[in-house]
C-alpha cells in the first residue's frame, strides 16, 4: 500500500477537516446554559425631530443560552406620540458555540406637538430575570427648525392590517388613517396607501391606481416623497414587499358623517414561467365621523383657523417721519391648511393711513405634516407728528391635539413721529397705467371723459358676418388648382417624357430581351474574340435600352449599375453587369489588357446576368417608376384635398329665411331709434334680441358693446367688443373702442385701490397670459387663403425659370426664392391650423360681476384665494379648468383661482351655447 508524505497536501486536508470537526463536537456539547453577558438596551432615533415628523424607538434584548425573552411592561409614551405600528423581530444565534436568544421590537411614532418629553422603559424578563433599561429623551421642536434626516422617507406607513383590506391570494392594499378617533372639523387626516405581497414571489407589477373620490374634503397630495418607496418587512411570521402608492393630507369641509371612496388598481400576478393574469386589488370605502368645532368660540375666532398655531405682528420700523412708509405684518405660521386661515384685519389708526395692504401664503408639507405661513403685509403712511399706536391684534384658533380654543393677542407698538412732509397722494396710488382726464376733472368725471372718446355706433347694420370665405368662390379653386398642376406637370415631365418617348408594350419588352439573348448566341464557339465582345455590347444597350429603359447616353460601365439599381434591380447583379461592359471597354481600348476569362466566358456571363435580372423583373409588378408616380398623384390629391376638407367643415355665410327679414328689420329700427335717443339700456335690450339670430354680426356686436358701455357695464362691454374683434380683426374702430374699455376697467381698479383699505401693486387688464390666443386670432382665415395663392403662384414660376431659363444666375436666384415661397406657404398652412387648434382650445374669459369670490378649490368650502390682481367687471383672464358650475382661472404663472362660472362670460362660448360663433371663429 502507498503511504502518504506527512506534508502532502491530501493528508494536511485531512488533518484539517478532523480538528474542525473535533471543534465542533466540543462547542455542540459544551453547557449551553453558562452565565454570559445578557441585557437589554434602548434607542431613539431621531433624538431632535420636528412636530409631525416620525420617532423610531428600539428595544433589543440578549439573553444567553436557552433562557425566554417577553416584554412584561411596553413603554410610556406621551399623549403627543401617535403609535404607527410595532413589531417583533425574535431570532436565536449560535456563536462560538454558545445559544444566544434575541427579541428587536420597534415602535414607529408620529409626534403632533413642541416640547423635551421622557419616554419611560419597558420592563423586560430574562429567564428568571426582570430588566429594566434606561429612560430616554426626545426633544421636538418646530417642524421648520428640525434637522432633515436622509434615508427613508417618514412618510412610511406600515402597521397592522387595517379593517377594509381585501386581498388576493398573495398581496393585498391596506389604508393608514391618522388620526383613528374621530377626526374635528378643518384637522388634518393623513391618508397613506400601501401594496403588500409576498417577499420571496416578487412578481407583481400594479398599474397606475383609480384615485378614490374626495369631495368631502380639502386635499394636499403627499404622493411625491411616499410613492413608489419598497421595505420588506415581517408581518405576523411572514417576509412581505411593502410597495407604497399614494398618500394624502385631507382637511373635512363639513362636520358629520364622511366617506372615501374605494382604492382599486390592476395588477399583473404570475410566476417568472407560470401563466400571468390580471388581478383587481383594493380596500373597501372608508367611512368618516367628522366633530363639529365646540361651542362659544373666541371672538377673534374666523372659520378655518384649524391646527397649531403662532401669531405676530411686526413693523419694520420704530421711529419714522411724516410721509415715511412704515411696513406692518400681521403673521401666523404653524400647522394645518394655511389657505383657510384668516388673519385679523388692521383697522384705521389714528394719525396714520393704510395705503397698501398684500396679502402672501406659503404652503409647506414638512414630514407629511401640512402648514405655512400667511402674511398680511400693511404699508401705513404718517400724517402728523408724534406717536402713532399699531393697536393689539388678537388671532384666535383651534387646537385639534388639545381639543381647546386659544388666542393669541399682540402686544401695542408705539412708533414715533418726527416733522416732515405729509404726502398729497398715497404711495399705493401711483399705479402703472396712463390716467386719462383730458378735461381736468375729479375722479368721478374720468370715466366719462373717457366715454366721450369712443366711436359712434354704426347706423348700417349687416347683419351676416361680413367674413363670407374665400374658398366658398370657384375661382379661389381654380387659383390654387392652376399652379398645383403646373408644379405637378414639373415635376414629373422628365419621367413621363422618358415613360411616352421609350415605353413599349409588354410584348416588345420580352421581344427586346430575346433579341437580346439571340445576339449573344450569334457568335460561334470559335467565333473571335472581337466578335464575342461586341456581341456582348449589343446584347447590353439592347436591354438596357428597350427592356430597363435607360437613356443610351447613360449606358456605360460607369452609370448603368445606378439606373438599374434605382429600377430595383440588386446590387450584386448591377455590378456584375457593369463588370462586364467594363471589360468589353478594355478590350476594346486596351489591346494588351489581360482577361480573366476568355471570350466564350464573358458571353455567358453576361447571359446569366441578363436572365436573371429579367427574373428579377418579372417578380415585380410595378416599376419604380411607376411607384414614384402614383406617390406624387396621392401627394397632388392630398394638398388638394385637405383645404377642400378644412372648408367644408367650415360654416357657410348665414342667409337669414324670408319670413324673418322684415321682423329682424323691425328690431334693428328700434335698437336704433334707442341708441339715437340715448336710451342705452333699451338700445341693450334690443340689440341683444337681434343677436341671438345672428350671434356673428359684427355691427350688432360693436353696438351692443357701445351700449353696455354708455350703461357702465364694463364686463359686458369687454365681452362683445372682444367678439368683434374676432370676427374682425382688421377692423380700426374696433380695435380703438378696445382700447378705450381696457382703459375704463384700469381706471376701476385704480377707484378699486384708492376705496378699499385691501389695496395691490398689480392693476392689470391686458391679456396676461393670452399670447397666442391673441395673436393668432389677430389674423383672418382669409388673409392666409390669398397668401397661400400668391406664394403658390410665385413658387410656379421660379420653377419655370429654374427649369427653362439658362442664365445661370436667373437660375441660382429662382432656385433660393423657391425655398422662401416654400417655406412661406408651410408657415401659412400651419398658421392655419394652429389658429383652428388653439382658438378652439384657449378659451379666455371676461368677468362680469363685481365682487366675486376667489376660491383655492371648487368649493364654497376652500379658502379665499388672495390675489396681487385687482379683480373687476371687464377684466380678460385665461381659463383652463371647470368642475361642477366652477370655473378655473389663471391670473398668471404663480396666481390661479376659482369662481362660480356665473361670474364669467366666455369670449368664445361653448358649441351649445352659440354653435355659429364657435364655427365662426375657426374659418
């Protein structure tokens, strides 16, 4: 038997393996219930958090051995901690040989208000051994103040299954709802959505949720930091993906019962080789008991003063001059819907005068906790000397946490007053607007000496649009077609002159090709070399020529392969047919040229290229030729074909019935005869009678904005003037009484401003925010239609002259002024229908009520939006939202809000309310 060297590396390995397993066995046998280091150990983490931010308090407990581990006592926790979830993580080791038993529980809070508090420790039993660790502390201050911590959003929600969650087999959606009790009037309710499914199947892919409907409720999307985060976490023994989806901040409108509709999304379920379906997951409808506020509020109380709250009032200043502007702000920042909030107005101090007052709100979402700040801001300007007193405010609110009133009362402020020069006009007056008094008046006469300026109404009245289309006219047909087929026949002269001048019939093709063929036959096997070739040559131009259709200049070597490659023949048998005439070309001219083949050779190598290209042929029905023509006839009919559809959509000039001439006639007498009495309100009347038969009458528009006018009902005035406009945007009278309204509605807002103690910095009346509409609707279908003729008729004869003309240089400049006339008409035709398109979807407004009210939602429930905009009759503003009787309206970039939609008239109204003007206007 072979004996193994003791350093051999098979007997060191075997050596090894029995040591460890000797090890082994001792370590397994050893007491497992040996007296070693045990205890019990407490964190908190974050130890300084922000108010509505998440705490995450630790119990880890070791015990050695094969001793039991239970939490006999759970820790203390103030009322302001709102416990999320707790979980338990028991776990047994074998290190160095000794058993150890562990327990992690974790208790994930929500903290709701300032302040250092103590959490007491849990009491915990080690075997026969009770523990208790230390105390720990946690401080929570302001939520703007609190450190940011990276890592995991604290918006993650996980817990206990809540009732409503349906699941499938593997996942299910569960809910968060903080607070659980009963929630009070105008308290924020976080809302959070979750997808669990199994840890070790991840197979699951949801697709965007149907959102629940929250009509009850104020809503602030905390979606952006929460959806999409995934944990595995161990729910009742199990490892399971948590998936958040959404989550939401949700403020109660109204006190009683409140109900959120169903979560539901599609998911698709199955294994990586398993069969995949479509499953609906979802929670059933969550019901809600919304408290009313309690009774006998504080005085100072306004509703939506809901959450927690801080209150000042500041000035910049304490001692000041006569004339000096002294800047006041009144202040409240905290938690909870800072748009609904209210601030108690500063009254009228006596030896000063509030010449502006700005309102600011800035809304934060700190930690999935909703608040901000809302600014007053009062510019106050002294008008004597001495000592002006800003007086004590007083902000009351409701706490929802302390479930109490409170009020907070700002202490006097005392400004001294030197000498100085009181100013004749408040600071705030001097608005950014041409003021318009020719006569010198006061205030009051403004108006109307501005009145005075507008345009006479029109004594004829047409009462169709004078706008009759263009393309209603034949000759406008013949125009356009004329040019189209002269480009058209340019187009295509040269490959219809080589298809009439070189066309034979199908026969004559297959007759040229066995011609073709017999040419190569002719020569002998022991014909010579020179004849051989030349038959080749023969056999080729006959091809090429008669069956392929190549120009015979174009038969060479060198330019054949690119035409019968354009005529689909393939590349490789191209090239081996101009092989071939390249060495019939050296042969001929190179007497000492070397072949590889002999002249038999190249015969039937020219013979197997030509059977196979006519193969080739054959296979294929059509010719490129053909193909490219076909292409440009479906090109001509497009172009012909989409103005002829675009002007049958439109509407045809209005001929008013027989029957209705003489009435119709009769109330244009009337409504005349009132205008020249200066009866304006009659003229109104009867001139709005006349336009429900024709809504596109430019003159019964100008007279009825006239009328509107004289009775100072500006935002009716706005209205049917910007109607004209429309319908005619050429028109100078039009656009001169335009701006005489804008200038009356400015010298609104500047009466709006100097009578109202809330006063702005913005006085604006143009069309903020309408760039396109107005441009676009500054054009008439019309003027496009003759600019399209003309550049068309242009762009034939620059084609004439680059295809007939031999001056170079006539030549060179015709070529250029093709492109401009080109790219001329594309910009017409897409002026065209970008005028259609967006005249029909931008649909500004006119206001044309007096105090209205602006609200952030659609909702007599949400708060009162505060605007830099003065908002009067006449005043054009973009929209871009309805909802149940609201309109949307969007001031500019940053300022949008919403109001009844009785307060607005559309510029252009919907197709149910005036079909003829929306047609009208895409003409």
């Amino acid at each position: 038997m072979r004996m193994l060297r003791s350093n051999h590396p098979i007997a060191l390995f075997r050596i090894g393996f029995f040591l460890a397993l000797a090890y082994l066995s001792l370590a397994t046998l050893a007491p497992a219930n040996a007296q070693a280091a045990q205890g019990v150990s407490v964190s908190v983490e974050p130890e300084e958090v922000g108010v509505g931010g998440v705490i995450t308090y630790t119990v880890s407990a070791r015990s050695e051995g094969n001793r039991a581990i239970s939490v006999i006592r759970d820790p203390e926790f103030d009322n302001s901690f709102r416990i999320q979830f707790t979980s338990d993580s028991p776990g047994i080791t074998i290190v160095n040989g000794h058993a150890q038993r562990s327990l992690t529980r974790v208790y994930r809070l929500r903290v709701s208000r300032e302040g250092e508090f103590e959490i007491k420790p849990p009491q915990l039993r080690l075997g026969d051994q009770v523990v208790t660790p230390e105390s720990t502390r946690v401080k929570v201050v302001e939520a703007s103040a609190a450190p940011r911590k990276s890592g995991r959003s604290q918006n993650s929600n996980r817990g206990q299954r809540p009732r409503g969650a349906r699941s499938s087999s593997e996942a299910f959606i569960e809910y968060q709802l903080e607070p659980t009790e009963k929630p009070y009037l105008g308290q924020q309710i976080t809302l959070s959505y979750a997808l669990f499914s199994d840890a070790f199947r991840n197979n699951l892919s949801p697709h965007p949720p149907d959102e629940p409907s929250f009509d009850d409720f104020w809503v602030d999307d905390l979606s952006e930091n929460f959806a999409g985060q995934r944990q595995t976490i161990r729910r009742n023994g199990e490892l399971m993906t948590q998936t958040n989806l959404r989550a939401y901040a949700l403020f109660p409108l109204k006190a009683g019962a409140a109900k959120i509709e169903a979560f539901q999304l599609d998911a698709v379920e199955g294994g990586v080789f398993g069969r995949r379906q479509l499953i609906r997951l979802g929670t059933d409808p969550i019901d809600i008991e919304v408290r009313p506020l309690p009774p006998e509020p504080p005085a100072s109380f306004r509703e939506g003063n809901v959450g927690q709250w801080t209150f000042e009032v500041t000035t910049d200043r304490m001692h000041a001059k006569m004339g000096d502007p002294i800047t006041v702000r009144v202040r409240a920042k905290g938690n909870g819907q800072v748009r609904r909030v209210s601030l108690p107005e500063l009254p009228q101090i006596d030896g000063a005068k509030i010449a502006n007052k700005r309102s600011k709100t800035d809304p934060t979402i700190v930690n999935g906790v909703v608040g901000g700040r809302l600014t007053d801001e009062y510019t106050l300007i002294a008008q004597r000397e001495g000592e002006v007193v800003i007086p004590a405010l007083e902000f009351g609110y409701f706490d929802p946490i302390e479930e109490r009133y409170k009020t907070h009362r700002s202490a006097e402020t005392p400004i001294k007053i030197a000498g100085g020069a009181a100013p004749q006009e408040p600071q705030a007056a001097q608005a950014p607007v041409d003021r318009v008094n020719p006569s010198g008046e006061e205030e009051e006469g403004a108006t109307a000496a501005i009145l005075k300026t507008l345009d006479a109404p029109r004594d004829t009245i047409s009462a169709d649009s004078p706008r009759a289309p263009v393309a209603s006219h034949p000759a406008f047909w013949v125009l356009i077609a004329f040019p189209l087929l002269g480009l058209l026949g340019l187009g295509l002269e040269r490959p219809l002159r080589r298809v009439i001048n070189a066309r034979t019939p199908r026969q004559g093709r297959a007759r040229a090709y066995q011609r073709a063929l017999a040419r190569l036959g002719e020569p002998g096997p022991n014909a010579g070399s020179a004849d051989a070739f030349d038959a080749i040559r023969d056999a080729v131009n006959i091809y090429a020529a008669e069956v392929a259709q190549v120009p015979s200049g174009d038969i060479s070597a060198a330019k054949l392969p690119g035409h019968l490659k354009k005529r689909g023949v393939s590349d490789a048998l191209a090239e081996r047919l101009g092989e071939v005439l390249q060495e019939v070309q050296n042969v001929r001219y190179s007497p000492q040229h070397q072949s590889a083949h002999t002249s038999q050779e190249w015969v039937d190598i020219c013979k197997t290229c030509l059977e196979q290209i006519e193969r080739e042929r054959q296979s294929k029905g059509w010719s490129v030729n053909a193909a490219l023509l076909v292409l440009n006839i479906l090109l001509i009919a497009t172009t012909l074909g989409t103005p002829a559809l675009s002007f049958a959509q439109a509407d045809a000039p209005n001929q008013p019935a027989n029957a209705e001439t003489s009435a119709a006639a009769d109330l244009h007498a009337k409504a005349l005869a009132a205008q020249e009495a200066q009866d304006w309100k009659a003229a109104s009347a009867y001139w709005s009678q006349a336009l429900q038969a024709h809504p596109e009458s430019v003159d019964i528009l100008y007279n009825l904005a006239l009328a509107h006018a004289q009775n100072s009902d500006f935002g009716l005035a706005r209205l049917y003037m910007e109607r004209a406009s429309i319908f005619a945007p050429g028109d100078r009278q039009i656009s001169r009484n335009l701006e005489r309204l804008q200038q009356l509605i400015t010298l609104q807002q500047i009466e709006e401003v100097r009578d109202s103690a809330t006063q702005s910095d913005r006085i604006n009346s143009s069309t903020g925010g309408l760039f396109w509409w107005s441009l676009l609707t500054s054009t008439t279908p019309n003027s496009l239609a003759v600019t399209v003729v003309i550049l068309l008729w242009l762009l034939l004869v620059a084609q004439i002259i680059r295809r007939f003309v031999d001056i170079p240089l006539a030549r060179q400049a015709a070529k250029y002024a093709s492109g401009a006339f080109a790219v001329g008409i594309l910009c017409c035709g897409a002026t065209w229908l970008a005028r259609a398109q967006v005249v029909s979807t931008i649909r500004p407004a006119v206001i044309i009520n007096a105090d209205i009210s602006l609200r952030d939602g659609p909702s007599q429930h949400a708060g009162i939006t505060r605007l830099d905009t003065i908002v009067v009759p006449g005043l054009l503003v973009p929209t871009s939202a309805e909802n149940d009787g609201w309109v949307k309206l969007d001031f500019d970039d940053e300022s949008s809000a919403w109001t009844r939609a009785e307060n607005i008239r559309y510029v252009m109204p919907h197709s149910g309310q005036n079909n003829a003007l929306s047609n009208g206007l895409v003409k």
